[in-house]
C-alpha cells in the first residue's frame, strides 16, 4: 500500500439530530475525489484506510460514520441516542459531506459493511458517483447476517458457543439478545456483552494463522461503540428489505466497479459478491485465492491497490 499521510484539512460536520461527523481529506487537493466507507458499522476510520489510494492522485475522503470514531456523541456512551442513527441517516451524512466539500461527483469506496453503505448511497445518488470499488462484498441480506452470527458456527463451533453462551440461556436470536444486553442499564453487562461480541467478530475474520487483532479492540470504548452499534444495525437488518440492494442494481447500471473478494472470506462468502457481478454489467469481479475478509490478508492489499489504481485518473 501507499505510505501513511497527514490530512491537510479536517472538520466535524453538524449533520442534525445531535450528531457531529468527523470527517478529513488528505492526498491532492486537485485530485480525484473518492469517499471511504469504513465497515462495522462502527468501527471508524484508520490512517490505513488512506493508503490504498494513490495520494498524488486522488482527493482522499474519509469519515467517521455516525456514533464511532472521533465522531460525537459516541456509541461508546450509554446515554447516546441510537435511533438517530440508521442506514438512511447515514447515506444522507455521505451526501451532506459531499455537498459541504464542495465535490460535484466522487468515487465510493467501501470495505464490508461499508460496501452495504456504498451500494445503497450510490443507488440513492448515482448521478454523483464516477465509480466504485468494494471490499469484502456485503449487500445486507437477511440470510447474510444469519449466516454471520448463526450459521458460520459449524465452521468454528468453539468460539461460537461462547457468542452463544454470552447471549443468555435459551436466546435464539442471537443478535437480537445481545442489543438487549448492550442496552442495559447495568454497565458490568454492557462490558461483557460487549466482550463477547467483538471476540466472535476477531475469531472470523480471518483464517491466515499470523492474524492478530487490532489495537483497537484493546480499547473498551471502541469494543463498546463496535458492538452497540453493530447489535443496533442488525438486529433492525440494516432496515433494508431482504433483498433490496440486489433488486435495485439497475440504479448503479453505468457506472463502472471493481469488486474485490476473497476466495475464502468466510465472514461474507463469495457468493454474495459473485451475484452481484452477474446483475451489475460494469462491475468486474476480482477473487483473491487463499484471502479471507480482512484486508491484511495476503493479496488483498495488493488487489485494492490495483483497482484503485486503475480507476486513479478515469475521466467520467
């Protein structure tokens, strides 16, 4: 990836309802625009997310989704509102941001649940969007989410009956149990709850034996943020109907993409990434053999950076 770089201009954007989004820009200010979508939702932005793009040529975008990050007030605080903050909240955050910059069209780049966020914004506004590349393809389907915190527990059965175990004696919606655990009023029980959410999210994303968490998931604050604000978006499924990013892919039709998944991400398998490349004419599918989801994986990196690259300097 390209070398770490310092923003030359940052702010927090007052986007209503109490909500402050941060949000910076680094790499040239003459160059092409292009908004990161970071995944979670909650985890918030890293300085690494800035290096998959070229700073000679791109006008780097990043922000912090409503409630994590440097952004205010944080989903880490028990008293902060989240029924404010929605999958529509969100895509109106990304279109006040572009409109506060002053950027007429951008590429949409967006890795996970940032791919969810990127698809529907650019179905919503695709007259602003040039291109687009994703990461670890997610759409936000029903059976996607089951698969995540349900089904995939064939796959690592011990980890898994601990998530499980944490949900509380006879819950069978996991996810849906662990929203009412961080939304306790007593703290011992948001903590552990979520603990016990973040350690499931760390056991599955990746499967390359030299994987070690991030520093942030030391960080109690952030565990919390992650996981409230995970439990709060899928336990209302992203408040998208089943399906509905898939069906209104003829929104994007025209608009170039590169996808780029892993062979083995288990977290969000490939099917769901090859779908969407057999509906979305102008997308291209590139599989990483041997990756799962997490973009330290070996290869993946590297084929970020080349999508990235080859969009650099399009004209649309």
């Amino acid at each position: 990836m390209y070398p770490e770089i310092e923003p030359y201009e940052h702010g927090m954007l007052d986007v209503g309802d109490g909500n402050l989004v941060y949000w910076e820009v680094c790499g040239n200010p003459e160059g092409k625009p292009v908004v990161c979508l970071h995944g979670g939702p909650g985890t918030g932005c890293s300085p690494g997310m800035a290096r998959q793009f070229d700073p000679r040529a791109y006008r780097i975008v990043l922000l912090d989704q409503r409630g994590s990050g440097r952004s205010r007030p944080h989903a880490s605080e028990y008293s902060t509102d989240l029924s404010v903050n929605t999958t529509a909240h969100l895509v109106a955050d990304v279109e006040r941001l572009r409109e506060h910059l002053g950027v007429e069209r951008w590429m949409v780049f967006g890795g996970s649940w940032g791919s969810t966020l990127g698809l529907r914004y650019a179905q919503l506004f695709p007259q602003r969007v040039t291109d687009v590349v994703l990461v670890a393809v997610t759409t936000g389907r029903h059976a996607e989410l089951d698969w995540l915190y349900h089904g995939l527990g064939v796959l690592f059965p011990e980890q898994w009956s601990r998530f499980r175990d944490g949900a509380g004696e006879g819950a069978t919606d996991l996810v849906a149990a662990y929203h009412a655990l961080l939304e306790d009023p007593d703290p011992a029980v948001r903590e552990k709850a979520a603990t016990d959410w973040t350690d499931w999210e760390a056991s599955i994303v990746s499967l390359d034996p030299g994987h070690r968490r991030g520093p942030r998931m030391a960080d109690p604050a952030w565990r919390m943020a992650f996981a409230r604000l995970c439990a709060h978006y899928f336990s209302h499924r992203a408040w998208l109907p089943d399906g509905q990013v898939l069906r209104d892919v003829e929104r994007l039709h025209g608009i170039p993409a590169i996808l780029v998944h892993g062979r083995l991400d288990l977290q969000g398998p490939l099917g769901t990434a090859w779908e969407l490349a057999r509906v979305w004419p102008d997308a291209e599918l590139v599989v990483v053999q041997g990756a799962s989801h997490a973009l330290s994986d070996p290869g993946m990196a590297d084929a970020v950076v080349a999508a990235t690259d080859r969009f650099a300097r399009a004209v649309r």
